[in-house]
C-alpha cells in the first residue's frame, strides 16, 4: 500500500501534502480517471469526496471482511483497502451520480465469470450505497432460473441442456415484470430467489423476498448484458467447440440471447469484470472446489470441471461474446480487469473506433 494512502485511510484529517500526492495519482491513471469522469478541475473535490465516504463506511467494511471474508483481518484488509478506495468507492459515487440524473430506480449490470468477484462487488457496492442512503436490490440472474419442474420439461425437449445456467434455463417474464414495477415505484415486490441446494443441487425456486422501495438494483451474472453474434463466427470458432454437434449447439444456445434481450434494455450501466485470460476461470473453478474438499465438503474432480466448464464455453465462449463486448462503448460503461489472484488492474471505459 502507497504511504499516502495509508496515511488517508487511517488519519483523522490528512495532510495537504498527503493530499497532493493523491490527486497526482488519479490524475496518473489516466484510463481510471477517465472511466469515473475525473479531471483536473475536479479531482481535489473528487478525492474528498472519496475520503469522506471512506471514513463514513469503514467500521462497515471493516466488519464485512471480518465476517464474510473469513481470513486473517489485518492482511485483508492490507490488500482489500486499496481496492476499496480505488474501485469501489468511485464505481459507488458514479452509481449515485446516474442515479441522480435519471430521476428513477437505476439498474446496474454487473457481468463476471467464475472467480471475477461479482457477488463480492455486490456486497460491498451495497454496504457504500446503503451508508449514502440507498435503497439497494442485489439480483443475481440465477435468481431467475426456471423451477425445477420446467427445466425437466426443458431436458426433455432437449438433452444438451444437462446444466441450468445457459440462455433459455430461466424465466425472462418474471424478470420483466419485477423491474417494470420496481420502475414503476410499485412496492412492495416480490423478488424471486433460487436455492442451488435442492433437488441434489439442481436447485429450485425457493420463497420470493418481499423487498420495500428500491433505489438502486446491482443486477449480476455470467451473461448479464451479453448479444447474440453473428452465427457466421462459429464456422471457425475457438477450442472447445470443436465438432459439428458443438457448433450446432453453439448457434443455438446464441440463437436463444435474443429472448434475453428485453431485460438488458432494462440495465441503465453495464461493468464487466474481465479477466486478463478467460482460461482463468478454469483454474478459479479447480482452486475453489479443492479448497472445499479440504474443508470436508464434496465437490468436483478436475476433469468433472473441465468437462463442466467446457460446457459453458461451448455455449458462450467468452472469446466470442465477452471479449468484444468490452470494446463496445455503446454497450459497456466501465471494465474492469481481474488479474490472475484475483486483484483488480486496469479500470477503463470502452472508446469506440
């Protein structure tokens, strides 16, 4: 951690030089800068801004790392606080920035593999906004799956479908329907929540959280905010769609994003959390499940998870879908990159060519 920062995040009041060596920093990261409309007119206003929301919600997460996080406090929080003050405090001030023009319930999309840290952001995006005021609504778009009566009825139409996760395994009209009345202002709402448990981990729909007035909805998921391609690119498509019945597949389950895309016309900001490499999630996947094991749980083999994770690739290989989404300025509004250990890097907005 830079002293300067140390000293912000820990003294009462810092000090003008402390300060300085602050608004020369995020002027610095010019990429950063630009992704949360920082200038040289206003960074100074900018960084107090920051430093009072720091002050104001760290006992709060201080208590999450505690509790949720579940490792040795001081270290987390040596290397959670810089990207607290870096990330989530600005991506938190932006929110309510748009928020506040739009007048309305704002929706923020928030797109991330396996091991980007989308629910991670969730939690503590809603710890900050909640401390301005906000009336938050995590919703993650597993959420919205399908009961487990239909997605049967689903592996009947069509065996390919041996996973619930892909386009098509979820209710696309119960989603409508919540953040239209949530936009509406018709509270309460009935927020449908999905228990991965069930049903030997099929999961199922489980009892619907009755939510009271929303500001602000962290909507997340693998897909959250992803298009359909042109079908023509997957002619010649990346490893593992390999064989005919793969790219049949793979048109197909692109063919279905076009239900999908009603609901992400109704996301007002999309984030993606990028990893440098896509092949990262793979080993996330094998780290998780072995620490798991070790722990006493069950959970899956390393070929069980290559086979499991080549699954979703074959349906939406982020080569294919995510890589140019994060060049879309029109589609995405901010990206952030997810480094091999899970740290943040490069925080930028896509300009478009």
């Amino acid at each position: 951690m830079n002293s300067w920062l140390r000293e912000i995040l820990t003294a009462e009041i810092p000090n003008k030089s402390c300060l300085q060596e602050a608004i020369k920093a995020t002027l610095a990261d010019k990429s950063a800068a630009q992704a949360f409309d920082i200038t040289a007119v206003n960074v100074s206003d900018r960084i107090q801004k920051r430093w009072e929301l720091f002050k104001s919600t760290s006992p709060d997460f201080r208590r999450f790392c505690q509790t949720k996080l579940q490792k040795n406090l001081e270290i987390e929080l040596e290397e959670m606080l810089p990207v607290f003050w870096d990330y989530w405090l600005p991506v938190a001030i932006q929110i309510t920035e748009k928020h506040k023009k739009l007048q309305r319930p704002f929706t923020q999309g928030i797109l991330g593999g396996q091991g980007t840290g989308k629910t991670t952001t969730c939690a503590i995006l809603s710890l900050i906004l909640s401390k301005l005021g906000y009336r938050t609504l995590s919703l993650s778009i597993d959420d919205l799956y399908k009961t487990y009566e239909k997605r049967l009825e689903l592996q009947q139409q069509d065996a390919r479908l041996i996973w619930r996760g892909p386009p098509g395994t979820h209710d696309i009209e119960i989603a409508l329907n919540l953040f239209e009345r949530i936009l509406h202002n018709q509270s309460p709402y009935e927020v449908p929540r999905f228990d991965k448990s069930l049903h030997r981990g099929a999961g199922d729909r489980t009892i619907p959280e009755i939510v009271e007035h929303v500001d602000i909805i962290l909507f997340e998921g693998w897909f959250v905010g992803v298009r359909p391609i042109n079908p023509e690119l997957f002619n010649n498509p990346p490893h593992p769609i390999v064989t005919g019945e793969d790219k049949i597949f793979a048109r197909d389950i692109n063919a279905k994003l076009f239900d999908y895309l009603p609901l992400w016309e109704k996301l007002d900001s999309l984030i993606v959390l990028y990893p440098v490499d896509y092949r990262l999630s793979m080993e996330w996947r094998k780290q998780a499940e072995k620490q798991m094991i070790a722990s006493g749980k069950s959970g899956m083999s390393d070929s069980e998870i290559e086979q499991f994770v080549n699954y979703f690739w074959r349906s939406l290989h982020p080569e294919l879908f995510i890589t140019p989404l994060v060049k879309s300025a029109k589609l995405v509004d901010l990206v952030i990159e997810i480094a091999a250990d899970h740290s943040f890097g490069k925080v930028y907005k896509p300009v478009e060519t």
